[in-house]
C-alpha cells in the first residue's frame, strides 16, 4: 500500500489535469432525469407511496 505524505495531500488541486475523473451520465440517464412526465410520474408513485405508509402507521385508515 502507498503512502500518502502530508505534502501530496496539500499539493492535490481539484479539476486539475492530475485530479481523479468522474465517470459521466449516459445520454439515456440524462434523458431520464430531464423528461418532465417521468418526473411527474415519480412524483406522483412516491408520494401514494408515502401516504399508504403514514396510513398503516397512523392505522385510522385502514381500519374501516
């Protein structure tokens, strides 16, 4: 295992040609986070979601 000195760690510039890359979203993945109606439709999944389960914690709902 390599040793990392104190100066290396100080000398570490962020964005620079020797910092570590990122990998970056794919074009299907970009789609996905900017199409209005998947957002929508998770929007909508997520929050039925939340109700159902607030309502079996609450238990008045489900009780009838």
């Amino acid at each position: 295992m390599e040793e990392k000195s104190v100066k290396d760690l100080n000398e570490y510039v962020p964005y620079s040609k020797e910092a570590r890359s990122f990998m970056s979203p794919t074009k299907y993945s970009v789609f996905i986070r900017t199409f209005i109606p998947w957002q929508l439709a998770k929007f909508v999944y997520y929050n039925l979601k939340m109700l159902f389960v607030l309502s079996k914690g609450h238990g008045q709902f489900l009780d009838k």
